[in-house]
C-alpha cells in the first residue's frame, strides 16, 4: 500500500460567495512541490467564474488515466526489450449519464502513438502491450467508466 498526498487550496480573496459569482480557481499543491493551477470546467462554470487555463478535474482524470497506461507501457517494453523513442496521447474523455442517471465520466478513448527504436514490433505484440498496460493501471482499476485504447499506428 502506498499513501498519494494532494492539497487543494481556495481563497474566496474578498470577493462576494453567497451570489454564486465566486471564482472557482484554486491550487492542488503535490506532495514532491509542484503546483498545477486548478478550475471548474467553462462548460461547467461560465468565465471569469472558472480559469479556462487551468486544469478542470476532468482533465485532470484523463491524464492521470493515459499517465497511468503509459508508464505501465513503457515499463513492459522495455522489460520486452523494446527501445520506446516517443509516446504521445491525445486521450478524450466523455461526460454523460451513466447507468444509475448520473453525470460521470463514462468513456475515456485513449489513442497512444509509439515510435521505436530500431524495428517495432508486431501489431500481436504491441497489442498484448497495451493490454497488459491497461490491466495492470491503477487508474484503470479504480474507475468505472469504459476505457477504449486505439494505438495509433
């Protein structure tokens, strides 16, 4: 077992709060210093209430999800012997109702395009690649939702 610490900060910084016309932006501040600039989604929230520059938590859950895919991808190529020179994922991730009426997450597409060093390898090969980074993804096992992943060749 393994503990992940994630501070989330707001301040309301004057602003009026019971009108609803709050700003929505905050810090989630990593356990290791980084901080990444967090906001309720535009779709969600109309600006200047939320920060389209920041990162939503639904883009949030999207990348953890491909970072999760791709650091058991790269862990089992290069078990395989395989040199990986590239990894690039434009993953998309869906809200809709799901099966109990609610808003979640239901389909997160990712498409990850390798490049190798060398030969790649065969598309059986890089299939079982994929299948065992998805299998074995925390986040993958965490969640729900359907998780599609379309190599990109």
């Amino acid at each position: 077992m393994s503990e992940h610490l994630v501070t989330v900060e707001w301040t309301r910084a004057a602003q009026p709060f019971t009108d609803n016309r709050y700003s929505r932006a905050h810090d989630w501040i990593f356990d290791g210093g980084s901080v990444v600039r967090g906001s309720s989604a535009p779709t969600s929230v109309a600006e200047p209430m939320s920060d389209p520059t920041a990162v939503d938590p639904e883009e949030a859950f999207v990348a953890a999800l491909s970072s999760c895919h791709m650091l058991f991808f790269l862990a089992y190529a290069a078990r395989s012997g395989l040199v990986v020179d590239r990894y690039h994922d434009k993953a998309v991730g869906i809200l809709g109702k799901d099966d109990r009426g609610k808003i979640s997450m239901t389909r997160v597409t990712l498409r990850p395009e390798v490049a190798f060093s060398g030969s790649a390898p065969d598309p059986v090969t890089l299939s079982e690649l994929h299948r065992r980074a998805h299998g074995a993804c925390y986040i993958a096992n965490s969640i729900r939702a359907e998780v599609r992943i379309v190599p990109v060749e």
